[in-house]
C-alpha cells in the first residue's frame, strides 16, 4: 500500500535518488487557505543538512504544488505535489549492489520483488518521508481551523532522558536547538552525545513525544478502527520506529486500578445548564483516549525509534548469493535520526486525526 488514509488520503511516490519525491493529498477539504510558506516550513524541518549532527547531505526540498489549489485556496480536488531530488550521490551506495545491509530492508525487500533499487534504499529510504510531511502539513492547516493543534519533540536520546512529563515544559522552546528538545540543558546534552557517536561511525536511538490538543470527544471507532490504534500504525510506519506508548503506557502494568483511573470532573458552572463535553479528568494516565474513542483531554504518545541501521564502520554480512563477506557503508548519514523526525511524527499524526474528524464529524458534535 502507499496510500494512507480513508478520507483524507496520501499516496505517495519516488525513491531516494530517483528524479524526485512526490505525492496527491484527496479529500482535502474545500477553501482552506494554502499557507506554502508553512507547508515548506514543515519540510525544512526534516530537510537533510540542517546541523551538524544530521547528514550533510544537501537539498533544497522545495515543494511543488501541481493542483488542488486555485487563487491561494484549496478547490476540494485532489493536491499532486513534488518535490526533486537534486544531490544524491548514487555512486556512494556502488558497493550495495549485490550486497544486504544488516538491519535494513535490502534482504526483505529483495526477497520478496526479485529486485531492488540499492541507491540509498530506494523506496525504503527515509527520504520518502518528505511526502508525509507534505501531507502533514496540508492537515495541520485544516486542524488549526478546527482548534486542534499537534507538537512532538525529543525526550530521550540513548539514556539521556528528559524526567518530567510533558506539561512540565514550554514545548515552544521545540526548535531552539538542533536536537528539537524543550529542555535546553538535556538538549546540549543530548547533541554532545550524538556529536560522540558520530565521530566513532555509530549510531543512536532514542524517543519522539507527541502531544495533541484541543480534540473532542469520540474520534475513532470502538471496534477495529481505535484511535489509539490508528495512530499507533502511523507512527510504526515511519522507517525505524519499533514501539509506541499511550498515555502512562508500560509503566501502568505495575500499578493498581485505584492508583491509575482517570476520576472524572463535573464543570463547574454554578446555575448553568451542564454540557457534557465540558466534562474533564483529575488525571490523564490514559493518555486522551479511553475506549479507543478520543475523551477530550490532551492525547499524548511515545515514540521510540531504533539506532539508524547505516554504520560508518566494517560489519559482516551476506551477498546476494548468500556468501559471507564485509562492507563498509559510505556516504552520508544521520547518526540519529530523531532531530528529523520529529516533524514526522507530527505529520503522521496530524493525518490521522484529521482523518479521524472526517469520518464522522457529526458524533463529534452536541
């Protein structure tokens, strides 16, 4: 599948070092503003080259809208989108022709088609992400319409970790250091320590936060079609994503019901007449969803994201014959790719919700 979505939709297209990345956003709705500064805001953030502690690689990423958008306003018709490639090195990825990568996608991917494209990943490259973020950013504008707003940033890089919850910080300090990351002291922290493994050819994981706000009561569907569970398929679509978390997550196993329900709050309008959505919780273990519906309260996730699998250091490894031999990767690579993920995250997640809106507006409405 490269199509995401059921009402609002991308379908995305393009390989690492082919002509260009692209994409067509359907079920945009009709008479948004088309805020290309923005959109291209959104792929500077994941654009390569940014910092010193990303991959050197350099483009422009300058998006192309090729519809969909007539006198600054979205027409409702679908939005085709591109955006080219202009300094891949094909030449560095020579030595992958006939070898698989450990970690990657080269042995699955081979086995599975009979062919693959060994420049820089091909298909399986991360820079095809640059269509999510397209995407993400064209839902954002219709989000922000609707009072919803979507923040991620860096709260963990290898055991560098940030040891508050989310609401403990001035998540607008996001984009103040390269690392993307709201607490100024772990972020030098966390960039000293990617400089580190960097120097030695390695790599790092590490943790995306995502928070979003302003949702109303009932997104998602209580059967198969759980928010929480659509979400969590967005987010283990992003190349090296291995676990998410809602809410309090993996830390509510050890706890007691008593200790971790979410008390609801009755409004406190003294005289008035009672609206239920106005109805909110003492805490918020949940994470903003119960029931897989969405309950209001702000909806929070953890992302963890793998080492990157490229290391700039001999491993062993087999060729397409199955014979043992060693490689040595070249070229340029992110010694973490969680500073450029982040925009990622977010417009994996915007997507989703707006998605989920969409498909039935009308149960979100009293």
């Amino acid at each position: 599948m490269n199509t995401f979505g059921r009402i609002f939709t991308l379908t995305s297209f393009g390989e690492s070092h082919g002509e260009a990345i692209g994409g067509v956003v359907d079920g945009m709705p009709a008479g948004i503003p088309i805020d290309i500064e923005f959109i291209q805001q959104e792929l500077n953030r994941r654009r390569p080259g940014q910092s010193k502690i990303t991959t050197s690689r350099k483009e422009p990423d300058e998006v192309e809208l090729l519809s969909g958008v007539f006198e600054g306003v979205s027409t409702g018709a679908p939005i085709g989108f591109i955006v080219r490639n202009t300094n891949h090195h094909s030449s560095d990825y020579d030595n992958l022709r006939e070898l698989f990568r450990p970690s990657h996608a080269d042995y699955t991917y081979y086995n599975k088609y009979g062919v693959r494209d060994h420049r820089g990943g091909g298909r399986t490259s991360a820079r095809v992400t640059i269509s999510r973020c397209v995407g993400g950013a064209l839902a954002k504008l219709v989000l922000s319409k609707l009072g919803i707003s979507v923040q991620a940033y860096t709260s963990q890089v290898g055991s560098i970790t940030l040891d508050k919850d989310y609401t403990k910080y001035d998540l607008s300090l996001t984009e103040t250091n390269a690392v993307r990351c709201p607490d100024q002291e772990k972020a030098v922290q966390m960039e000293n320590l990617i400089s580190e493994v960097k120097a030695k050819g390695d790599t790092i994981g590490g943790v995306i936060t995502c928070v979003i706000k302003g949702c109303p009561v009932g997104l998602g569907e209580p059967e198969f079609d759980k928010l929480n569970a659509k979400l969590g398929a967005a987010m283990l679509g992003i190349n090296a994503v291995k676990g998410v978390e809602f809410g309090d997550g993996f830390d509510l196993v050890d706890k007691r019901g008593s200790q971790v329900n979410d008390i609801f709050l009755a409004p406190e309008k003294p005289g008035q007449e009672v609206n239920l959505t106005d109805v909110t919780t003492a805490t918020n273990h949940s994470g903003g969803i119960q029931g897989g519906l969405s309950n209001g309260q702000d909806i929070f996730f953890r992302v963890a994201f793998k080492p990157v699998a490229t290391l700039l250091m001999n491993q062993p490894t087999v060729d397409i014959h199955g014979k043992a031999t060693t490689f040595k990767a070249k070229g340029r690579h992110d010694p973490c790719v969680l500073p450029r993920a982040v925009s990622i995250v977010e417009a994996m997640a915007a997507m989703t919700i707006l998605d989920s809106y969409l498909q039935n507006p009308s149960s979100c409405v009293r």
